[in-house]
C-alpha cells in the first residue's frame, strides 16, 4: 500500500513538471546558470531552458514569433518595447545592474588605463555590435565621453555579443576588450585581468526582464515563469548575482 502511495505522489508530481524557453543575454549567462541550478535544486520536477545570445538580436527573433517564456536582457530598453509590443504580461523589472571593465590578458597594457586605448602599441581593441548588444552600446558611449573615439576607430573588432570580445581577447585576436565585468571577473577565473571603468562614463544598464505572453499558453508554465522570477529577485538569488561582479538594488 505504502508503494502505491509513493508512486501515485510521483506520478502527480511529474503530471505537474513544466518547461520554459527563457533568453538570457550573454553578460548574465554565468550568473543566471547559477541561480538556475539553484532553483531547480528546489523544483527537481521543472525544466529550464536557456537560450544566450545578445539582446537586440533576440528581440528581433521574440517579435518575430520565437517564442520565450521570459526575457532577460542586458538593458532596460528591449524589455520595455516587449512590453509596449504587448507581448509582456507585466512590467520590466530590474535583476541587475550592468558594470563595463578593460580586459586585457597583459595588464602593461592599461597602465595609462582608458589612455591607454589611443597608445600605439594597442593594435585591435574588442567590443559588443552596439546595433544588437547594450555593452557595445555602453562601449561606444565610453569611446565618445573620452573623446578618443575618432582615434582608435581603426582597431576596433566587433562581437555579435558581449562574450565574444572576451573570446576575442583570450585568443589574441586584440589585445584588449571592454567587457561586462560579470564575464571576467574573479569567480570566472578568467585567463586576463579585468580593470572596472568609471560608471561616469556610460548610461546605467538596468539589466531586466519581462516574462511573455508565450508563458500564458497553460498555467503551469506561466506559475513555474513566475516562481523563477521571484528566486531571481529574491536574496538568495541576488547574492548570486553579485558574486558575479554585477551591482543589485
């Protein structure tokens, strides 16, 4: 009798387990893998699938009809057009608070720091698309504010996403990129030294997120949609977060 018991409670909870598709944007990859596995520590019968990638691009995919249960950008600008597109269920909310570094795998290099970009013996310097990824956007206003722009327009590389000018730099193919910090900093164990740049420098990047219309298609993946977000948004989600170099409010 007891048996039975036990595997028709098994047979409910697997009748219950549910699965979301959700974007995150490269700069959250790590941290959001985290605090995933921590979640799903605690829902053994869900199912998270991620999908990395940049921004722009996969807000373009999402209202093209890719469906994402949940959208987690790099900036607070595409989830807000989700929402204005009404394929939002609710408002944006802020999960992190984007910090932009200099990474360079010789640290010689940046003894001038954001001088250092213009200085000759730099030949290829690193950064997102700012057409599809808020970091590039970040990067080129950096560029601009310290009016050296025009100088080193040159030995500029781009990378479809945020994660690339960081692939780009451990693989030699520049010798420094401007980088989310997230993506290189200590608990990456990263190959190169990370340097933060001045806040001052660039616009906020209030990193948020919005779960979809696509989460509505029953209520069990709309419930497991939400219960995901408020472990992003809880403490325990937040000190994970922040491990990972990014701020939090």
């Amino acid at each position: 009798m007891k048996k039975i018991f036990f595997c028709l409670v098994f047979f409910i909870l697997n009748l219950q387990a549910e699965k979301i598709t959700v974007f995150v944007a490269s700069s959250a990859s790590k941290a959001m893998i985290e605090i995933k596995d921590e979640f799903l520590k605690k829902n053994t019968n869900d199912e998270i699938e991620f999908v990395f990638g940049a921004s722009g691009k996969h807000y373009h995919l999402l209202k093209n009809g890719r469906k994402f249960d949940m959208f987690f950008s790099a900036d607070s600008k595409y989830p807000q057009q989700i929402k204005n597109d009404g394929i939002a269920l609710d408002n944006p909310q802020i999960y992190a608070l984007g910090v932009v570094a200099l990474y360079t795998l010789d640290e010689n290099l940046l003894k001038n720091g954001l001088d250092s970009l213009s200085e000759k013996k730099i030949k290829r310097i690193s950064i997102a698309n700012p057409k599809v990824a808020p970091y590039g956007v970040a990067a080129m206003e950096i560029l601009n504010n310290i009016k050296i722009y025009d100088k080193i327009k040159d030995k500029i590389i781009l990378g479809e996403n945020i994660s690339q000018p960081v692939m780009h730099v451990d693989t030699a193919a520049a010798e420094v990129g401007i980088v989310a910090y997230s993506l290189v900093s200590d608990v990456n164990n990263p190959k190169g030294r990370a340097f933060l740049i001045d806040k001052k420098f660039y616009n906020p990047l209030e990193q948020s997120f919005v779960i979809t219309k696509y989460a509505k298609t029953n209520s069990k993946k709309e419930e497991l949609a939400k219960r995901f977000s408020e472990f992003v948004l809880c403490d325990e989600g937040k000190k994970i977060i922040k491990k990972y170099g990014f701020d939090v409010r």
